[in-house]
C-alpha cells in the first residue's frame, strides 16, 4: 500500500487488512517492530502526518491517560492536548459541531455510547484485539466499546469524620458533607445515584430511594455538585467523595496529605460500569484517532490503565504485575458490587437530568 494514499483509503482499508499484527506489534515495541503490516504502516504514516490527537474527557489524572498520551507521542509523534468535560458533554460538543469538528476522540460512560451512536456521531472501528473483548462490553459494529471498568467507591477524610462510614446507611445517618458530582451529566455521579438506589432496595429502574436519601442531604445542604478532583479533595471541600475506585486512589495517591483519605466500597451496595472511547465521526484527525484505539486496547495501553487502578477490560488476557496488584482494593470489599444493565440504564439515564432538578436540587432550595 503506498504512503500517498489518500486519507480516505487509509481509513477505509486499515480495519479490514490489520489482521493480528498490530496487537502483537503493541505488545513489544509499540511502532518500533520492521515486521508490521502494510495497512498498519499505512495507518502509523496517516496518523503520523496528521500529528496530533484531540481528546475530550481524558485527562492526565483520569485512569492513567498521562502514559497513554506519552507513549502516542514517544512512538508516532502525536502532540496531544484534552478538553476535560462530562460524558454529556462531549455528546453535546460532538453534536454541536458536526463538519467543523475540533475532537477526535472522547471517553464517556458505558450508558452514553449507545446515545452518540444514534445520534450519528461515532466512526465504526474494531481494534484488532476485538476478539478479547467481551460482547457485553461492545457494541456489535464497532461504534463502542469499554476499555476499563470501575466501581463506585468513597473516599472519606478521616480527619474531618469521626466514624468512617462504611455503607451507604451509615453515610446518610452520618453529618458527613458529600460530593456526588454533576447528576444527570456525568456518568461517575450518574453511578453514584445507581449505586446508592441498589443498596436501599432500587435498581436502574427504582431510583426513589436513592432520590430521597439524595433529597434529604440536598435539604440539610450537605451535598456538593460539583465532580470530583485532587485539589477539591486535597482543600477537604467534601468530607465525602463519591468517586469511581480508580479515581479515587488515583487521586488519592496525588495528595500531599494521602494518609487524611480512606477509599473503601460501601458495603450494602454499589455499581460497576466501564467507558468506551468514542471515535469522532467528523474528527480533524482519523487517523490519529484509530491509532489510539488501538493502543488503548493493546497489552501496553491496557497495562497504563491498571497502573492507573482501573480494571482493563481485556484483564482475563493480561499479566498483572505484582506492585500493580498490590495498589487495588481487596477483592472482598466488591461483594455487593452489582454489574450495570446498561440497556436498562441507558433509557433511565435519559430522565435523571429532570428527576434529579426536581426532587434533590429542589429540595435544597
């Protein structure tokens, strides 16, 4: 396949021609092996020439991303540069600027995949480790799929709170002020309303317990919408932070004052759901932004998100290292973790926005 080929033939051709080179190409040296395929070469000299990837929601301290960014710029020269936003967010800016797109690619939560590829807004790409990949975890054409999953965790300032409330009971029984983040726009927070619905009785379509417990914080103005951050935690702006687990040790691990923060699964419930990339229909770069799938999905790519305490979903095919095990949470701390509907859940997600406004934020007020 010749370098001058056009844009177009780059894309068009790449998915179908990489074969199994690329997944072994990444487990070495990722770029640096002579052997790869024309179409990889092809993709690589596309992504190169472009040089740069855009990224929405991918920030440094999320999951890791500092090394996924570091490594794409190390092998094929792609200058990075994020735009920090929720999963919702990105949808709207995605759809917002259709032809005259700026992003290339986005991470938002496993509920709002199935959103931006109805909408029209996603570019169909299957890395070439598709096959590790659980059904569950992937939509059938390519237009998502989880890279990582998280469970919905607190991480608690053990100065500011007496007793460490280790359930959802005793953090609503507690004086505890508690951030839950952007309700209705971040899937962090969205999974915080969920988890808390699933350990007082609800599901993904009960949420009125979790409504009312929220409600009642709301009006002894004990909550904070704002999401989640190092600097929020380490300034203690909440005692409370409701924070997906590789979150919250991620952060955690950045603090000068690390020892004042206990992270821990509540034990009566909580919720594990993932984030897929969203590959932009109308991105500037394409092929940059193919290429980072790729590396997200390859062994090195996955390992930089375990680094980062998320669970790689590709972990079954994986060999952790054992410094990397040794940063998670202990297993039996994720006994009432209960896995996401996200059929379900995408539906509900739709009237949260409105439900949240009226029954928790109107209670503040």
């Amino acid at each position: 396949m010749s370098a001058m080929l056009s844009r177009r033939h780059l894309l068009h051709a790449a998915p179908a021609l990489l074969g199994g080179a690329l997944p072994s190409l990444l487990r070495a040296q990722p770029g640096e092996a002579t052997s790869a395929s024309p179409a990889l070469q092809a993709l690589i000299a596309g992504a190169r020439q472009e040089g740069r990837i855009h990224s929405l929601g991918m920030p440094d301290d999320w999951a890791n991303w500092r090394a996924v960014w570091a490594d794409l710029q190390r092998l094929y020269g792609l200058v990075h540069v994020d735009t920090d936003m929720s999963s919702a967010e990105e949808i709207a800016k995605m759809e917002a600027e259709r032809s005259n797109a700026t992003a290339d690619i986005g991470d938002v939560g496993f509920e709002f995949g199935p959103i931006a590829k109805a909408r029209g807004l996603t570019r169909p790409y299957k890395p070439s480790t598709w096959a590790q990949v659980p059904d569950w975890a992937k939509d059938a054409d390519g237009h998502w799929a989880l890279a990582y999953t998280g469970t919905l965790a607190f991480a608690v300032n053990r100065r500011r709170v007496k007793d460490i409330p280790r359930s959802w009971q005793a953090l609503l029984a507690s004086d505890a002020r508690v951030l839950v983040g952007e309700v209705g726009r971040a899937a962090q927070s969205n999974a915080a309303v969920l988890a808390a619905a699933i350990a007082l009785g609800g599901d993904e379509t009960r949420l009125a317990p979790a409504l009312a417990a929220f409600a009642r914080l709301s009006a002894q103005r004990r909550l904070v919408h704002v999401n989640g951050s190092p600097a929020l935690m380490e300034r203690a702006e909440a005692d409370v932070f409701l924070l997906w687990d590789f979150n919250a040790l991620s952060y955690r691990k950045k603090l000068p004052n690390a020892a004042d923060y206990e992270v821990l699964i509540p034990s009566d419930g909580s919720v594990t759901s993932g984030y897929t990339t969203l590959l932009n229909r109308y991105a500037p770069h394409p092929n940059a932004a193919q290429l980072t799938r790729e590396f997200i999905f390859s062994d090195a790519g996955q390992l930089h998100l375990a680094r980062g305490h998320a669970r790689p979903i590709r972990i079954d095919h994986l060999s952790l290292p054992a410094d990397v095990t040794a940063t998670l949470l202990p297993a039996a701390q994720y006994a009432k973790a209960r896995a996401l509907k996200p059929t379900v859940w995408t539906e509900e997600v739709k009237k949260l926005p409105r439900a949240w406004q009226r029954e928790v934020l109107g209670a503040g007020r």
